[in-house]
C-alpha cells in the first residue's frame, strides 16, 4: 500500500473503479472457456498481455491461460492454481498463491503498479562505461531492503581498465565491508560466469541498472536458449514474435529463473518516508536511535550519531551524502 494518504474523493472514486471492474469481471466470467478437468495444477506466470497469460507448469510446458479480472492484479512470477481445458496449451488460472515479494514502481496517483512477484534477488549491474550516476546505485540497494529482496553487485565491463574501474573498484569494495556480494565480470571475455551462474543457482532474480552497462549483453550470455524459449512463447500465445516490452521469466539452463524486461530495468524507488529511507542503508542501522535528537536529520545537527559514524570511519561519507541527497528528493515530491 502506497503510505501518501489518499483524499476522500480520491478514495470514492477508487470504490468506484473497483465495484465497476468487479461488476465487469462477473459479467466476463461467462464468457470464459468452461474447465475440462477439475484438477488443480501448479504454474507460475511467464509473461502477462492484457487479459491473457502464459503459464509454465511443474514441466516447463507452456500454457495459455485467461483469468477472472476479480483474482486482481497478476504479474509475472506468480505462482498460480490453473484448469485445463480441453485443448493441450489451454487453460484457466483460478487462483494466485500468496506472493513471497512483490516488485512495484510508482503509478498515476499514488498507487503502485505491480511489476514481478516472488522475486529473491535484485542484480545491480555497473559499468566504468558509462559510469554510474548519482546516487543510482545506492537507490537500488535501498529498493532490495524495501522490497525484501537480496541484492548482489556485477561490476560488469571488467576489461576495462582505467580511472573510472579503479574508482568503481573502491566503491564496490564499500559495499563488500557493509555486506553485500560484488562479482566482477566481462561478457566481453566470458570472465567471472561461472560465479555469476552459481550465485543466480535457484534463485529467481531480475537485472537492473543504467542503460548501456551491459544488461542485454548478461542475458544474452546466462541463457544460451534465448531464442528457443522465445519462440515457444510466441507460439504458445498466439501473438506471433515475442515482444520483449512485458516482464518475462526465463529458465535458467541451471535451476533458477531470470525476470527481464525494460520496463522493470530501470524501476523506480517508491520509499515512502524517511524513516523508510534510514532502513535501506543497512551499515545505518547500530546508529539509528542514537541522534541527540529524537528528529534528526542527519544534516547538520549536533550530536547525530550517523555524522560521528562517518568521522570515525564507520560509515563511507559518500554514503551518507547519497542518503541525504534521497531523502531531500523526497521531500520535493
Ligand atoms: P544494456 O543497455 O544494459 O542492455 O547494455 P548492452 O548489453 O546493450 O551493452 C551495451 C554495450 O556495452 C554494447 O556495445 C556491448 O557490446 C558492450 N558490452 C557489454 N558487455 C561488455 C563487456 O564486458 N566489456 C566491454 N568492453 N563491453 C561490453
Ligand atoms: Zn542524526
């Protein structure tokens, strides 16, 4: 739930939306293909258009499933309950299990718009080239605390030597001592792959960063069958080439699935107070509470007990800085 607090017109408007969608979904629901078999089954969902998904089942088999609109907002990764019906690559989803996360980004409104669920890990990708703006990174690792999710840090590129590796090198080496996993790799040599492919071993994980450091490039090297598990998607949701524009889950050839899309590589943070904020530093956490005042903003207060962790050498002072710098924006929107 979004924390901004909704106006009561706003709040009337959304009852409104709800009880239309679900007066549409009752009458929608005769208009679904009846189940031939009773039998519940497991999927999970690979990629979501509009009112139909694809699902993949206990056997990596596809199936085309419609759904009733009343099951809410199904996203890829959702573990489903499905009928089939009839036809082999045909089915209804009746019911999503419990997520374990769900990834979401700001929407219209002050709501949030779902974009992957049942994710464990978010890959942070950077590269000397280009190097990383701002505070981007820093606001990824937050965005793993507040969604529950492992992050890990590829510092892809590793080939290229120079001022920007070595200053990306100091950097990351922060983010080792604070506890987070660095790997270094090149797709360009194939270097560091092996320990990329174990540390993705039966996770579900989903790639971010900037534009250009190399996300395709990683996709393109962990799953070899690319174009096979395509074109079994195409094939299987009628809508002939897959386009890569909605979140899709892939099969990793070693246990584990990879959620790619665009759309969700460059989500947004959606932190909702600043207390929020605190929480997604994780080196912050032993001095939280002990500012000398109950207020404090960590700017230029006495006494606050963050500001003496970066004198002492506890805290890396570019990480407060970013902290600062997120905490300002947020106050502006
Ligand atoms: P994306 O925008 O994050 O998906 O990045 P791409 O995968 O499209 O890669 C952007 C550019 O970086 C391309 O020209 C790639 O060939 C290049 N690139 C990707 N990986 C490496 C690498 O390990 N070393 C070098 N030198 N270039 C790479
Ligand atoms: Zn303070």
């Amino acid at each position: 739930m979004s924390r901004r607090r909704l106006t009561r017109q706003q709040k009337a408007r959304i009852a409104a939306i709800r009880e239309r969608r679900l007066h549409q979904a009752q009458h929608e629901s005769d208009k679904l293909p009846a189940r031939h078999d009773e039998t519940p089954r497991d999927g999970i969902v690979v990629v979501r258009h509009g009112r139909s998904l694809v699902i993949a089942d206990n056997e990596r088999h596809l199936v085309n499933c419609q759904f009733r609109q009343n099951l809410g907002d199904i996203v890829c990764g959702d573990r489903v309950i499905w009928h089939s019906t009839g036809d082999d690559d045909k089915g209804v989803v009746t019911a999503v299990k419990d997520r374990t996360t769900l990834l979401s980004r700001p929407a219209y409104g002050g709501h949030e718009k779902p974009l992957a669920a049942n994710l464990t890990q978010l890959v942070i990708v950077a590269a000397p080239s280009p190097p990383p703006t701002g505070y981007l990174l820093d606001q990824y690792l937050a965005a793993a605390e507040h969604f529950g999710l492992r992050a890990i840090l590829v510092l892809n590129k590793s080939d290229l030597h120079g001022n920007e590796h070595d200053k990306l090198l100091e950097q990351f080496e922060t983010y080792e001592n604070i506890g987070y996993r660095v790997l270094h790799v090149s797709t360009k040599q194939h270097a560091g792959e092996e320990k990329l492919r174990s540390a993705l071993q039966g996770e579900s994980s989903i790639l971010v960063g900037q534009s250009g450091v190399g996300k395709s490039s990683l996709v393109n090297m962990l799953l070899p069958d690319l174009d096979v598990q395509t074109g079994a998607l195409s094939k299987t949701s009628g809508l002939g080439k897959h386009t890569t524009s909605s979140a899709t889950l892939y099969f990793l050839p070693q246990d584990g699935t990879l959620i790619d899309s665009p759309g969700v590589r460059s989500f947004r943070l959606l932190i909702g107070d600043r207390a929020e904020l605190e929480q997604g530093f994780r080196e912050f956490a032993p001095f939280l509470g002990h500012c000398q005042f109950g207020d404090c903003r960590h700017e230029q207060e006495p006494g606050c007990a963050l500001t003496e962790a970066v004198e002492s050498g506890k805290i890396a002072d570019w990480r407060l800085n970013h902290f600062r710098l997120m905490a300002q924006a947020l106050e502006k929107t």
